[in-house]
C-alpha cells in the first residue's frame, strides 16, 4: 500500500515542476532491490492524477538492476535472488552499489 503514497509524491513533484503547464510524460527511475511494484504506482497514477494537470500523462518507468560490490576482493557482480554472498570469493562483506535507487528523473510539459 505504500505505493500509494510514493504516487502522491510523484504527482506533486510533477506539479509542482510545470508550473501549471499540462504534463504529458514523467519518466521513473527505479532499483529492483526497491519494493516498489510498475503496475500498482501505474493504477495509483490513473486515479490520483484525475483532475490535474497530469491527467493521462504516461509513466516511464526504468529498472536499475542491484549490483554489488565484494570489498574482500574488489569485484563487482549482480545481486541474484540467493543472497549477496560474493560469488567470487563468497565473502560477506559487501556493499550493495546499485539497484535502491528511486526518482523522478524527468517531466515532459506541454
């Protein structure tokens, strides 16, 4: 349900970038490590943006894979779903280096 709220979010600062112009396209950054589910933001946005500028603007919505980084030996690698285990030299002590991510990275205004 937070979806919801993180909806919001994004509808105000669309609004509040335009300037009161119409807003035709939001494009949407988002890392798979997130919780955040497209299709639940998408079916907030159709009810949330009714009677706003941002009616029936379309959402982008770009997926930043989780990668992460062994600081025993230096190498990166993508986070599978077993775990964040270095699959090199099955260190621990590793730092997640992308997929947390979640922005708003552009409008499109009429």
């Amino acid at each position: 349900m937070h979806e919801l709220s993180i909806t919001q979010a994004i509808l105000d600062i669309a609004l509040n970038h335009a300037g009161g112009a119409k807003i035709t396209d939001i494009h949407l950054v988002i890392g798979d490590l997130t919780s955040l589910v497209d299709e639940c933001i998408q079916f907030y946005w159709d009810i949330i943006s009714e009677n706003t500028n941002a009616v029936g603007a379309i959402l982008h919505f770009k997926r930043i894979p989780a990668q992460a980084k062994c600081e025993a030996c230096e190498r990166e690698y993508a986070i599978k779903e077993e775990g964040l285990l270095c699959p090199y030299c099955h260190s621990h002590r590793v730092v997640i280096i992308t997929g947390k991510e979640f922005f708003v990275e552009s409008i499109t205004v009429e």
